[in-house]
C-alpha cells in the first residue's frame, strides 16, 4: 500500500498537469498559432492507456527510488554533501540534461525511433500532443530515469519538482498558441517555447533533429542543436513520409512501431 509521500506525489503531479491543460487550451483559445483538427481520439486515447501501464508498472517509482537512494547516500549529490535545496535545483538541471540526451537517442537509435515515431506522427501540433506516446516507449526510458535520479543523488522532493515544472513545459512547448513576439526571442535564449518545439515536429527529417529540449534551451545552444524558432511561421507538422491526407489511428499508432520506418539522418 502507498505511504503518505507516494500518495502526495501522485495528486500534486496529477493536479498541476491538469491544471496545466486547462491553461494551454485557454491560451491555444486566446493567441491560437493556426486553426487545426487536433487528434483527440487517439491522443488521449494513448495517454490513457500510458497511464494504466505505468500505474501498473511504476506507480510514484520515482519517489520511492530517490527515497530509497536517499536512505542509503548514494549518488552524486549525496556524495559532494550537497544541501538539500542545492540538490533539488542541481537534480533538476541534471534530470533536464538527461532528459535532452535521451530525446535525441529516440531520434537517432533506430530501435528507440521506432516507438518516439508515434509521437512525432501527429500532424497537429496541439497541448494533447504532449500525452501521444506508445507506452513502449515510455517503457523503455523508465530505466534511464530511475538509474539517472539514484546517480544524481536526486532528493525525493527534487524528483516531484522535477516532474511537476517538466510535466508543465512538456504540456506548454506543445501548445498551439504563441507569445507576445517581442517576447519570443527572450525567453527562447533560456527556456523551449511553443515557436521552438513546433519546428522539432516539423514534417521534414532536417528539422526533427533539432530543439530536443523540454525545459532548458541550453542543452539545445550547447550540444550544437539549438535553432530560433518564429512564432508567425506556419510549420507543417508530423512524420515526414506519412500520408498526410488520412491520420492514424489509435491501433495504427500502436503498431507503427512494427512497421520499422527509417529514423531522421543525422
């Protein structure tokens, strides 16, 4: 049975995503980017069942590993004796970092490309994008985050912030609306704007590989993948190859990554 801290964990996630939707259809409804049909079917089609694989598989793993890693003073931040708010804001800029490495080895590892596909067919860049995962691939960087938070030495509050301002940025940078243009430019010199991440899912394999970033920007400037995004340009988004007249479906989404298309050249 979860303890007190899981069970926290869990409503403070689910109340601030919520939440965060409900901001980015207010904004997408207020500074819309472009008129579009968004895939609501098979979006929340899938977060719905990302949802119950995970709450099967994982639950609050996250919590209970950097507890568990916490417990014992393994990981970095642990090691260099950190204080613990230094170690929630350095747990966050390295599960940031991470997070960046791992995105762009869904890109450029043919077996990872497979299931990060699914995401990237949707041709309508909107706020439920951000839910449109195959649950294999979310499998799959299951791992690589818990091995990345016991490593770090990431506190069991630094996971939850984590999750929470990233949940939020995930949901926002997918959002189909578009800051103030005199704004733009500023805030894309620290942090991934709805204008950056839109060009990441544009229909054409130059595009695909760049701004993998969800939070910073920085990564992006520093690992030479960095590209200014215009708010007022209209990108077509969604798999490069994919017939662009009939969207896929939810079991087509499910079994794309069976199909075996080629990843974006490097």
């Amino acid at each position: 049975m979860p303890d007190a801290g899981e069970t926290a964990f869990q409503l403070t996630r689910g109340l601030a995503l919520a939440a965060t939707v409900l901001l980015a259809l207010a904004l997408e409804r207020w500074r819309p980017h472009q008129r579009l049909r968004p895939a609501w079917g098979t979006n929340v089609g899938l977060w719905a069942l990302d949802t119950l694989v995970i709450a099967v598989v994982c639950g609050a793993c996250g919590w209970v590993v950097a507890a568990w890693a916490a417990e014992r003073g393994l990981g970095l931040l642990a090691w260099l004796g950190t204080t613990p708010w230094a170690a929630v804001a350095v747990g966050i800029l390295g599960l940031d970092a991470i997070s960046y490495l791992w995105h762009r080895a869904n890109h450029q590892v043919p077996l990872l490309w497979r299931f990060h596909q699914v995401h990237h067919a949707d041709a309508s860049f909107h706020v439920t994008t951000a839910l449109r995962f195959h649950p294999g691939e979310l499998l799959l960087a299951l791992p690589v985050r818990l091995a990345a938070v016991v490593a770090l030495g990431v506190p069991p509050e630094g996971v939850l912030l984590f999750e929470v301002v990233f949940g939020v940025a995930n949901l926002l940078g997918h959002g189909n609306f578009d800051l103030p243009r005199r704004l733009e430019p500023t805030v894309q010199r620290l942090f991934i704007t709805p204008a950056l991440h839109r060009g990441h899912h544009a229909a054409n394999w130059q595009e695909l590989n760049t701004n993998f970033g969800t939070l910073f920007s920085t990564w992006d400037r520093l690992g030479g993948t960095f590209r200014w995004g215009d708010g007022e340009r209209r990108v077509v988004t969604g798999l490069p190859d994919w017939d662009r007249g009939r969207a896929p479906s939810l079991s087509e989404s499910l079994l794309l990554p069976i199909r075996g298309r080629r990843a974006p050249a490097r």
